[in-house]
C-alpha cells in the first residue's frame, strides 16, 4: 500500500520536516520512491524502519553510525559481522547510559527523601537555599567592651 508523507508523518509521529530531513541525510534503509509529478511515496517497510531508526536515534546513536548501518545493509549479504559489531558496539553505550542514569535516579530519590523528610517535620525553611548561603558572622568591633554576658 503507497503511503504519503502525511500520512507516514501520522503514523510515525515525525514531521513531515523530520521524514524529508531523514531523506536529505539518507537515512532511509530503501530510496524514497517519487511519483512523476515528484510526490514521495512510502511503503510499510519503511514505516517499519523508521521505528527502528528512530529509537536508535533517541538511544544516542550518532547519524553518521545509523548510515553506516544502513550501507552496510544495503551492501547485501557478507556483512553481518560487521552490522553485529556496529550494533553490539552502540548496545554497550546505551547500557552505559542506563547505568548513569540509575545513578541519576538514585541521586534524585535521595533528594526526594530528604524533602519529604523535612516537609513532614515542617522544617522545610531547613533545606538548602543558595540565596540564604551561610554567611560570615559580622565581626565585632575592636574596641567593644568583652563581657561575660553574650
């Protein structure tokens, strides 16, 4: 079934600015197929692969990996190791990436407890404000009497 930009916009959730910039960067699996008057027609493939290519997008993969991909996958047969390893390689930083961002999310419960802490206590006036950053106390001027009665 032929598909139109609108409609393969729609069903992706890309703009029709994204799918033609997707186009002009080549990261399509197939060349987008035209009409003779020049309209662009899609197909379920590449519905298929946009949803691959984007999330590898949003996992951080760089567009200069995602059309290396692709040309190897255009090359056919004989490069499956190679994919594999392109694939393995971008699998390992986006295991990074889940790592610091469990890391990040700890940080972020530990400051949730603290708040829900205080503000159960009603001490919230007690949480950090770097407006209210201790401040030296004043000196005392040198020739004030010293008493006992501080």
């Amino acid at each position: 079934m032929d598909l139109s930009i609108g409609e393969v916009a729609q069903r992706s959730g890309l703009s029709v600015h994204a799918l033609r910039f997707y186009e002009r960067e080549g990261l399509f699996a197939n060349p987008v197929r035209r009409l003779a008057n020049g309209r662009r027609i899609y197909h379920e493939e590449d519905l298929e692969w946009l949803a691959i290519c984007t999330r590898l997008r949003s996992s951080g993969m760089s567009l200069a990996t995602i059309r290396q991909y692709i040309e190897l996958a255009r090359g056919g047969p004989g490069n499956e190791h190679e994919r594999l390893e392109l694939l393995r390689a971008h699998e390992r930083q986006v295991e990074e990436q889940v790592r610091e961002l469990e890391r990040t999310l700890e940080v972020m419960r530990y400051k949730v407890r603290i708040y829900e802490d205080h503000l159960a206590r009603g001490e919230a006036d007690g949480l950090w404000n770097p407006s209210r950053a201790a401040k030296p106390a004043p000196a005392e001027p040198q020739d004030a009497p010293t008493t006992n009665a501080r």
